[in-house]
C-alpha cells in the first residue's frame, strides 16, 4: 500500500523556523508532482507549494520568499522548510503527491495524515 507520512510539525515561536518531511513508501515506480496544502483552523484547505519531479518549484503568494520545497528523489521524500514564521501559519499541513504504483501498475494521488504547526507570539 503506497502512502506518505508526514513529520516536522510541532509548536514554535513567532520568527522562529521549522522543517517539514513527508516519506511515501510502498510499491512505487515513481512519483510525478509533490504538493504541500495547509488548513488552518476554520479555514479551507490551500495549496502552498509544489514540486515536479525535476524540481520545478511553485508557490502560493502568501508563502514566497519564506517557504521553499524541495525533495529526495532517491528517498521518495519531499520537504518543507518554513522561516520566519507568522501565526497565520498556524494549521495542519498535508503532502500529497501523484504516484504510480507497480502492482497493480496505477496512478494514485495520496494524501498524508497531517502534521500540526502550531506559532505562538
């Protein structure tokens, strides 16, 4: 079974920094576009961040210039690093990716569980 799990998360100062992991495993043949959505409390879930397979890099206007993707590809594992945090980036935050699975030979998009941010000022 292919999934992703995300780490990283946790309860951080205004200003301070914080850097997210999210590992897929399973039977995989490859992974396409990896993608970091947020939501936060009482809010709609929102992309913040993408990453193709060639490391092709897009980002939400509300995170430029403070966060930044990146990815392993030989670890099957995509980051996160966030500085200069804010209290707005307070919210759960999901990879999600495009994978092929080897068997049976599919697409799949895969969400992780989550990981909680939490700032405080």
């Amino acid at each position: 079974q292919v999934q992703l799990v995300e780490s990283g998360g946790g309860l951080v100062q205004a200003g301070g920094s914080l850097r997210l992991s999210c590992a897929a495993s399973g039977s995989i043949v490859r992974i396409n576009d990896m993608r970091w959505y947020r939501q936060a409390p009482g809010k709609q879930r929102e992309l913040v961040a993408t990453i193709t397979s060639g490391g092709s890099t897009n980002y939400a206007d509300s995170v430029k210039g403070r966060f930044t993707v990146s990815r392993d590809n030989a670890k099957n594992t995509v980051y996160l690093q966030i500085n200069s945090l804010v209290a707005e980036d307070t919210a759960v935050y999901y990879c999600n990716a495009d994978i092929w699975e080897h068997s049976p030979y599919r697409r799949l998009e895969v969400w992780g569980q989550g990981t909680l941010v939490i700032v405080s000022s």
